[in-house]
C-alpha cells in the first residue's frame, strides 16, 4: 500500500509518528476506529475541537427578510442544520405545512427529520453522500421554490448548482462556525495535526498567529482543507480520502505503516 505524500517531501518529513492532534470532538464509541488505531500502534491522540457552531437567534435571523413559508422545499446538509432551522421556526411559531417537500444530502439526515416531524406523511428525497446526488432529483423538481439554510461558511456546490441552472432558491444563514479557543494546546508537541475543514486551520492560525510548521505533518480530510491548508502555505504530507483509505484513520494507518517502518 502506498501512501499520498509529495515525492520533495518523503525524504525530509517523512519521521517517526508518536502523537496526533485530532482537531474534533473525542468519539463517544469505545470501539472508535482511532482508539483502535491508538492502540494498534501505541500512539497518544488527543482530540481537541478548533471550531464551534454559534446559534442564529431570532432577532439576528429575521435581519435576514425571509419569507420561511414562502418556500416549497427545504435543503438540508446536516443534523445541524435541521435542529438550528426547527428551532428558528419554533421560536417564530412557524408549523411546516404538510405539502412542505425535504431534500437531504443521505438518508441519515432524512431519518433525522423524524425529531421534529412525521417524516412517514411527508415528501422526503435524499441522496447516497454527497450534495451531488441531489442534482439528479432536483431536475424532477424544478417548479419548487427551495429554502437552503446552512453556515455562514459553506461548500458553493449546491448554491452554484442552484443558480448555473436557474432554479428559484434563497439561502438562510442559521448558525455559525467560528474559532474555538485552543491556546491551552501546545501544536508542538505533535507529530501530527488533523483538520477536517477550513475553519480547523483558520482557528489554528488565529488562536497561534506565530505558528510554525516545522516537522509537525498536516492531515486534511476533504479537497477543500487540502486547499486551505496550502493557502496559508502549510505543507499538506497526508490527505484523505485516499482510494485505498476512505477515512482518516486508515490515511493517517498508512502513513504511520511507512514513517513508523511497520509491516
């Protein structure tokens, strides 16, 4: 198995792995696969969110001028979003009528809406993974007028997929994503950090302005955390998915398989 790292960098940063920095919550599940992988190779991984999600209240989202039962179909992204947007309505004692229509990025989500509705008396579409697999639905229902409440920092692939094709549809900003507090964290004592989106290495730089990289290997998950791990001029040594390693943990298992000199 090999392992995505740039041929300039495999002879010089290419070291023994000892600690990771997971820059998100520590999983709840015992048999998370990055305790397996701490335990399998004796690593220490810490785990330490770099961002947080703050609450739109009422008043800041009626700034917005929008018209929530003006629309016909809602998007949802994620379980965030489904409980910022309900809350919203609840606090402006909006009900959703019954004909409202829900599209979701995968099937999880769709189940999620059973929290706040009857999802069995309802119109629900949802896709495999990705906000792509929206787009083949969308066409069957292109008359709707779609409501996509999401973060005040988002992907532009479902609003530039909405616009390029010229359906009707507004975007309502529910909550944000904004830096944690980490500089009770040392980035140093790290082999490894890894981020899982933009806003991670954005709340490193502006929680430790004097960063610098050195020997510490950057891990990104996604192609737009590669991005904006390159823009600050971070050198990115492991990037995920890779197509013999769908997750983090098993891009972060390569890497330390070759840096660690494992069979």
């Amino acid at each position: 198995m090999s392992v995505q790292i740039a041929p300039e960098f495999i002879n010089e940063r290419l070291k023994k792995v000892k600690s990771v920095l997971i820059s998100q919550p520590a999983p709840s599940d015992d048999k998370s696969p990055y305790y397996q992988l701490r335990d399998k190779y004796n690593l220490k991984i810490d785990f330490k969110p770099f961002i947080k999600v703050d609450v739109v209240d009422n008043k800041e989202f009626r700034k917005q001028k929008i018209d929530i039962l003006s629309h016909t179909a809602i998007i949802f992204t994620s379980k965030n979003a489904i409980d910022h947007f309900f809350n919203i309505c609840k606090d402006m004692k909006l009900d959703m009528p019954a004909d409202m229509k829900y599209f979701c990025v995968t099937e999880q989500t769709a189940n999620y809406l059973q929290k706040y509705i009857v999802i069995r008396k309802r119109k629900i579409f949802f896709g495999q993974k990705t906000a792509s697999d929206l787009f083949e639905i969308f066409k069957k229902h292109k008359p709707e007028k779609f409501l996509y409440p999401c973060s005040d920092i988002r992907k532009d692939d479902i609003p530039e997929h909405l616009r390029d094709n010229g359906y009707i549809f507004t975007e309502a900003i529910i909550y944000k994503t904004v830096s944690e507090d980490i500089t009770m964290l040392k980035p140093e004592e790290y082999d490894i950090i890894a981020f899982f989106s933009p806003s991670g290495v954005t709340s490193l730089l502006s929680n430790f302005p004097e960063f610098k990289q050195k020997d510490i290997r950057i891990a990104a998950f996604g192609p737009t955390t590669a991005k904006a791990v390159k823009e600050v001029g971070l050198i990115l040594d492991i990037e995920a998915p890779l197509p013999n390693a769908p997750s983090m943990t098993g891009a972060l298992e390569l890497y330390v398989k070759v840096a660690n000199n494992l069979k």
